[in-house]
C-alpha cells in the first residue's frame, strides 16, 4: 500500500560521495551508453525468462525469488572479494534484506549458494555491478506490474519496489562511479565482458528452475 511505513526493510542508505579521480575523467564519454548497447540481448532474454506477466503466478514467482537469492548469495561476496576497498559502499547499497524479507513473508525457503564465474579484475566487477544496480531500475517496471497482482513492498514484493522513491537518487549515484572507474577503454571492455557473463549466468540460473518441477504445495 502506497505511503504506509515500512519499518521492518533496511534504510535507503546515507552514502558517503563517490570519489572521482581526474585522470579518469578524460578518456572515455558515455561508458553507461556502451554497456547499455553491449549488453541489450543480454537483457531482452532474461526480461522474457522471467516474464511480466508471468511473475504474478505465485509458483513462477517465488522460483524467481529464489533464484535472485542464490545469485545474490554468490555474488555480493564476490564482488566485495575483487574491489575491498569499495565493500562498506556495496554492502550499504545490497537489496537482499529485502528480498529475504518477500521470502521469509511468503513461507519460502532460501535459495542455495550458486557457484558463479570467477570476476577478473577491479573493472570487471564494475561491469557486473552495473548489471545489478541497473535492474533496480527495471524493478521500477515490475513493481507496478506486481502491485496489480497484490504484491505490493510490504507483502511480498519489496525486491522489486528496491529503494522506492529514492530509486532515482541511487541509480545516478551508481552511474557516476561506474562512468569514473570505467572511463578508460581496457577496463570498459572487461566491463562490458563481466556484465553479459552476469546476465548469461543469472539467466541460466532462471532456465534450470523454469524446467524444474515445481515443489509439490
Ligand atoms: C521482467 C524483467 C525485467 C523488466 C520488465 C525490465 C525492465 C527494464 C526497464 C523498463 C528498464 C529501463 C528503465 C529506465 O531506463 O528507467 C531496464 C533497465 C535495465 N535493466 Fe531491466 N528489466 C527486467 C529484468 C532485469 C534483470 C533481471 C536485470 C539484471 C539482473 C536487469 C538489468 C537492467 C539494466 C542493467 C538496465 C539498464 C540500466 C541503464 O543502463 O540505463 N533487468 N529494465
């Protein structure tokens, strides 16, 4: 239900400014335009894996859950692993408080670890983080979509609702510090290699549990 508290859900967090160095402020323009472009296919097939309107069946709905709690379970770790020095700004931007939250209210069980793809190097892992901090903007799409089905934020659907008003907010913060650390061309093209594998990996995790039998009710 729109403007009712949602005391229970982690805060949007206090961030602290995103340091841009100057030498990497010359070499490349729009970053975000070249991953956007680079991963497109990437996003139009998991978009239809997990289907809009599909997500309002409860069954093909908690299966998605639990395949972003397993992909999550693996991967914040792993992109904390490859850039520590920026671990505290990743863990005050993780939604997956919110996504145990739908779980833990829906009466489903976690999802297990997944095993994912080793991320290289520094820009690498910026290139997988693109891929997550950008579906919050897509959660924007599914949110409403979802509300339709009675999943509003505080029934079941607070991953995709994510930070809610200050979606926006979080977003251009992202892309400020991906548009620095990913402005020169060897560590935008290792980026862009790290996002598709992100999408690639997620969108098989999705595959298997659309063809798995659904767990007798
Ligand atoms: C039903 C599934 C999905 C739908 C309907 C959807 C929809 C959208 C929409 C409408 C946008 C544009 C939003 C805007 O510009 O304001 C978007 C952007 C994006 N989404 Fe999704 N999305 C879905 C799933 C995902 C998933 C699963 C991921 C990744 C895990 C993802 C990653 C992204 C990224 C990276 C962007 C681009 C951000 C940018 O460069 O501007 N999306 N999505």
């Amino acid at each position: 239900m729109t403007g009712s508290p949602r005391p229970v859900f982690p805060t949007v967090p206090d961030l602290p400014p995103a340091v841009l160095l100057p030498s990497q402020s010359a070499c490349l323009a729009a970053p975000l335009s070249v991953l956007r472009a680079a991963t497109r296919p990437h996003h139009d097939r998991i978009d239809a894996l997990m289907n809009l309107r599909r997500m309002r069946q409860p069954g093909h709905y908690l299966r998605v859950l639990q395949v972003f709690d397993s992909f999550l379970a693996g991967w914040e770790p792993a992109v904390a692993a490859a850039l520590p020095e920026r671990a505290p700004w990743l863990r005050a931007r993780s939604r997956r408080p919110f996504l145990q939250q739908d779980l833990q209210l829906l009466g489903a069980p976690a999802g297990e670890t997944a095993v994912l793809p080793a991320l290289p190097s520094g820009a690498a892992a910026w290139g997988s983080v693109y891929v997550m901090e950008g579906s919050a903007l897509g959660g924007a799409t599914i949110s409403r979509s979802l509300a339709g089905a009675g999943l509003g934020p505080e029934r079941g659907a607070a991953y995709f609702h994510g930070w809610g008003e200050a979606r926006g907010r979080m977003w251009r913060e992202a892309r400020d510090v991906l548009e620095s650390e990913l402005a020169c061309p060897e560590a935008l093209a290792q980026a862009c290699d790290a996002a598709r594998a992100t999408f690639d990996t997620l969108s098989a995790l999705l595959e298997k549990a659309m063809n798995e039998r659904a767990p007798a009710a």
